[in-house]
C-alpha cells in the first residue's frame, strides 16, 4: 500500500512503509505531497526500519561522496543493482542509512535507523542527503539533468544563473526578485525535457517553499566583472559552460553520456551565455534590454 506520494519536477515517488513506525519527511517537502493522484509512479522508495548487517559490503565503492572533509555516502556495486552507504549530515562517519536500488533505477529499498521526534519514534527515510540522491537518480533514469544553480521565472521566462561557488548565484536570485521576478530556487534545480520544450523545476530543500516551474529560456554561466558582459556560446564552448555544474556521479560511462547527451541536445533549442556581472540591479537591465 503507498503511504505517501510526492511530486518533484512532475516526477511521481511512492512512499511504501514496510516497518510498524510512522513515516515523517523534512519540512521542505511538504508543498510536494500529493493528496489525490493517479498518475504513474516514477520511482518507489520502501521504508524499512533498522539497517540489516547482512547489508554490509564484500567490495570497495565505486564512488564516494565527500564534504569539507565528512563522508556523505558511498555507493557499491551489487548484483541486482547499486547499493548506498548514507551518513549524516551533522555528525561525521555515523551510517544514517543503507539502501539498495535496483538495476533499472525504479526501487529503492531503503533502511533506516529509527530517530526521536516529538518523543515517538519514526523513520526518515528521505532524510538528507538521501532525498538528492533519490532526485539524482530520478534524473539519470528519464530525460533530466540537476544543475546547481538560481532558477528565476521572469513574466514566465525561466532563466538559469549558474556557475562555481562565489560567482553570485544567490545574489542574482535576489537581484531579479527585488526587480519582480519569481525566484524558483538559487541552488538546486532540476531540468526536463517535455516533449521538445525544457522546463525548469524548484526542488524540495532544507526550508519549506511551494513547488515552481518556468520553461527554460537561457542559462547564463556567470562570472565577476567590471562591466555587464553578454557573449552568446556555441558547441563546446556552450557545453562547458553548462556540463561543470551538474549534479552528476560519473562513475559510470552511461551516467557520463547521460549528461552530455542531454545538455548536447538542450543548447540545440536553449541558448547559452557567458555573463559577466556587476552585482546590483543594472545586470538585470541589461539582460532584459538584449531580450527586447
């Protein structure tokens, strides 16, 4: 029976509760439950209680996930499937979570070591970081990609500001929501392909925020500058200035041509900027001034 359903990026996850403790979520996935659907799920995610020893790797990772020094996960390669060693977040090296995806991307069992909650004790199964990782894994499965970035909708253009750390990402998303647009997200998005049209969605976060979407008008790979700059990019050129931000676990050469098939395609339609910023309110000027 499915206990809870959520949509993210149109993507539909059940939530089945194998163990006799209640299922709770992170506030920032509340606007993103679904009280009456009957659409199709995209994924399952079984919450099981308590972490078996017989889910102890035989075998090295194949890839980890690091963090200023703290394990975030690591992942082996099972025999039906992909298996995830997930920690926590707040207390370094303490195993949060096992879980097992099946070969196809569709199943997640996961298994969770039960925690207090208003004094009851409950599971968490998509407790952070697990809940990217089942988004990530939403996106290598359908025609998707997660990108690190500020998604804004301006009069219902979607536009995406990405870049590495300290480039302004954040402060692009307050500059356009100071000058009236909706900001759908200023550091994780998700970009789908719906039938030839790219659209652009916010995804759960650490915060609670109602779900949005824009379809995609152009991404803008931002840097610091003296002036406003606007070079428009094609090919390579274009790819590099998308591919560097990716949420992306390249451990694999399929996951890799995932990626690139997708953003290949993608600047076929939606254009690519380089942006040069001067951090107030004229870069916003003057990227509608090149629009009109």
């Amino acid at each position: 029976m499915v206990n809870l359903r959520l949509s993210i990026a149109d993507f539909v996850i059940d939530l089945i509760n194998k163990s006799e403790l209640p299922i709770k979520l992170e506030d920032g996935y509340s606007d993103f439950v679904l009280e009456e659907s009957t659409a199709t799920a995209s994924v399952q995610v079984i919450a099981h209680a308590g972490i078996p020893d017989s889910l102890q790797p035989a075998t090295k990772p194949i890839y980890s996930a690091d963090f200023e020094g703290n394990k975030l996960w690591e992942i082996f390669r099972i025999e039906d499937g992909l298996l995830f060693h997930v920690y926590s977040s707040t207390e370094p090296y303490q195993l949060q979570q096992v879980a097992k995806l099946n070969a196809d991307l569709t199943v997640w069992d996961i298994y969770s070591e039960p925690v207090l909650d208003d004094q009851k004790s409950v599971l968490f199964p998509l407790l952070y970081p697990m809940g990217p990782l089942v988004m990530y894994y939403l996106t290598a499965k359908f025609d998707a990609i997660m990108i690190h970035g500020s998604g804004i909708s301006d009069n219902g253009l979607g536009r995406i500001f990405t870049g590495v750390s300290g480039q302004g990402k954040t402060t692009m998303a307050k500059l356009w929501f100071d000058a009236g647009a909706e900001v759908l997200n200023d550091d994780r998005l998700i970009i789908r392909n719906q039938n030839g049209t790219y659209q652009i969605y916010n995804t759960p976060m650490f915060y609670q925020d109602e779900q949005r979407s824009a379809e995609l008008k152009a991404i803008y790979s931002i840097h610091h500058s003296k002036e406003n700059t606007l070079i428009k990019t094609e090919g390579a050129s274009a790819v590099a200035g998308v591919t560097p931000n990716l949420i992306q676990h390249g451990y694999t050469k399929d996951l890799i041509s995932h990626h690139l098939k997708f953003v290949t395609q993608m600047i076929d339609t939606i254009p690519v900027y380089k942006l040069g910023v001067v951090p107030n309110n004229s870069v916003v000027e003057f990227i509608r001034d090149y629009d009109r």
